[in-house]
C-alpha cells in the first residue's frame, strides 16, 4: 500500500510538471511585408501588415484571456516569401513592431540593425523580450510594422515574412480563481 502511495504521488507531480510545460508554451505570430522594388535607397521605409497567430481564437473569445500572464517575445525571423531567393541583405537594418489595429500602444519587440551584406533569404532578428504583450495579444487584430532601410535597389517587389515566436505563462492564479467560481 505504501509503494502504491508513492507511486500515485509521484505519477501526481510529475504530470503536473508536464502539464506547466505544456501551459508555458510559445505561439507564433506571422506577418507578411511588401518591399516594393521603387522603394529608395538609404532612409527609413515603412510597411505594415495584420499579424496572424493559429490561436486568434485565444484572444478573440475572452474566454481565455485572464488564463496566461508574462507574455513576450520568445523569437523573430525575417523570411524571404516571393521572390524565395531574395538577399535580405538588401536591407541595411530592420525595425518591427507590434500594436492595436489603430496603431495605438506601439512598441518594438525585435530588430536587427547590422545586416551582412549577403545573408540569405532567411535572418534570425534581435528580440527585445523586455516588454510585456499580455494586452496587446488579447487584441481581436494587431498590427505589425517593419521600418528598414534598403541597403541595394531591388529589381523586383520581394515580399517578407516575418514570424514572432510569443511565450506565455499561465496565470494560475487567474486559472485558480476562476477554478472556484464554477463550484
């Protein structure tokens, strides 16, 4: 009997541990920018697009809101999409943002401001993982803004993607709460 005790507890911890990294998980967010080829060389060019998570439905219903906390930038990749083969060393430095639609609260969660010359149609940004998103990402729409320079005059219009790795926590106490509310 005393075996099968420790062994319920311990079979108790150890899927809660499971379950706290499951909860503790990262989503991505994408976004898709037009570098249109009469963009000009050597000052600040600004494109925007909608951000799009698989998990909208997350911050669209409500339900789910009060459920996470600590949310920030985990990762962000600028990816070459049309055409694949784009350099985006093109571009001599790359700001992007997250906001509301409307662009109100704005803040900068990744950059890269030394761009190599030939560095591919794929580059890993700088994240600035300081900031807190838990609002933000409750948002029915974010916008997400991209402020480069061009290093090169391009020949084509290249479109970019850009994909935010987003980590939360859950919010136990929230989760708790709510928890006893049902009882």
């Amino acid at each position: 009997m005393k075996k099968l005790s420790v062994f319920v507890i311990c079979a108790v911890l150890c899927s809660c541990a499971s379950v706290q990294s499951i909860i503790k998980s990262s989503f991505p967010y994408t976004a898709t920018f037009a570098i249109p080829a009469s963009s000009s060389t050597g000052n600040s060019q600004t494109t925007v697009s909608m951000g799009s998570s698989f998990d909208q439905n997350f911050s669209k219903s409500g339900n789910n809101a009060d459920r996470v906390k600590d949310v920030h930038i985990a990762s962000a990749r600028l990816q070459a999409t049309d055409p694949r083969d784009f350099n985006i060393g093109n571009l001599q430095s790359a700001k992007v943002y997250m906001a509301r639609a409307n662009g109100q609260g704005e803040v900068m969660v990744a950059s890269r401001t030394d761009i190599g010359a030939n560095v591919g149609s794929s580059l890993v940004l700088d994240i600035d993982n300081s900031v807190l998103l838990d609002e933000l990402v409750r948002e029915k729409s974010v916008r997400v803004k991209m402020v480069y320079v061009l290093r090169n005059k391009t020949e084509v219009k290249a479109s970019l993607k850009v994909s935010l790795g987003i980590s939360a926590s859950a919010n136990t106490a929230k989760s708790g709460a709510a928890a006893e509310g049902t009882k």
